[in-house]
C-alpha cells in the first residue's frame, strides 16, 4: 500500500518538473576521485562543493530557489563547475548508482521531491524505475554497497571542512558550500553566492 501510494506522488510530483539543472551537461569523474557528481565546465576557473541531504529542508529550499540561479548564471556560463557531495548514506548511494545509467540529474530531483516519504530501501526502487532506469542494474549497485565508502569519505571531509575553516557548532549542518576557497554555511540568499563567486573569479 506504501508503495502504491509513493507511485501516486511521484506521478504527481514529476509533473512539477523541478528540474533544476536541465539542460546543463554534467559528468562521471574518474573512478576514484571525490567529484564523480560533476556539473558543467571541467576547466572552469571555479569550483563550489556543496555538501548537503535530501532530507534536509534547507537544502531543499536551497535547490529550489538560489541553485537554479547559480546554474543559469555562472554554471551553464563555463565559469564555474558545480560538485554535488550528498551525506546521507543510503540516498547518496543511490544517487551515485543512479549516476552510472546517466540518470543522477534525475534522481536528484526525484529524491528531493519524494525523500521524506521513503520508508525502506525497496522505495527507491519505485524513484528508479520513474526516472526510467534499469531498475534491476539500479538495485545491483545500490545492494552492492560500492559507493558507502565514498559517500561516508565526503561526510568526513564535511566535519574536516568545519574544523579547517572554524565554523562554529551554531553554523555546523547543511548544506555547507565552499566556493573556491570561499566557505558558505547554511542556504543563505543568491546575492551571498554570487558576491563570493565573483570575488574568486577576479
């Protein structure tokens, strides 16, 4: 019944269409590294890491309204490429198996929109297969555990990145962002990102 009615909201909800960064190219770094969730120019002069999760609300709030901006004006530009880094263990996991069948983007969205109301791992299964993916290749990655380690490796580097950069215990929680040597705590408004990317630009 779980399952039926998460079905009936996916319909839903895809038909909003968030879509946040349609239409802007994105890539599977080597195998290895920490940026396999690449969006936009490889080359570009700046990198923003965002560690963030799907269950969170404030970075739910953050990819709904100053993301897409950050996208149309400097990603999709070539000026900065942009690093997704999701905590959470088993959403992450799946994000990156997702990833493998060129469906991360999609996923990403889906699991925004639908992750509050996932109550068991078969759940995802349901996000997979509206998102058009080969549900059983899906489920063999994510079962597999391939990417626990690299998921629980960017949760590291998160309380690291608090430590390196003194972020108090007050400020300490997603999303967390560094823009270039920049560090942004918290969803904070497009005009504090778009002042920090232009002062690392320059």
């Amino acid at each position: 019944m779980a399952i039926l009615i998460l079905v009936i909201l996916l319909l839903v909800y895809d038909k909003w269409g968030a879509g946040i960064v349609s239409g802007i190219k994105y890539k599977l770094a080597d195998e290895g590294t920490k940026d396999q969730l690449q969006i936009g120019n490889s080359d570009a002069k700046i990198k923003i890491v965002e560690y963030y999760s799907y269950t969170c609300e404030y970075c739910r709030d953050f990819e709904n309204t100053t993301k897409p901006r950050i996208m149309n004006d400097y990603v999709s530009s070539g000026a900065v490429k942009y690093v997704f880094r999701p905590i959470d263990p088993e959403f992450g996991d799946a994000a990156l198996c997702a990833n493998e069948q060129g469906k991360f983007l999609e996923y990403h969205d889906s699991l925004f929109r639908n992750a509050t109301s996932i109550q068991q791992a078969e759940d995802l299964k349901v996000l997979a297969s509206n998102v058009g993916m080969d549900v059983e290749k899906f489920w063999e990655c994510y079962s597999s555990g391939k990417y626990q380690q690299l998921v629980e490796g960017w949760y590291n580097d998160l309380m690291s990145d608090f430590t390196k950069y003194r972020i108090s215990s007050e400020e300490q929680g997603t999303p967390f962002f560094l823009v270039g040597s920049t560090p942004i705590a918290g969803a904070q408004s497009y005009s504090v990102f778009s002042e920090a990317i232009d002062k690392e630009l320059k």
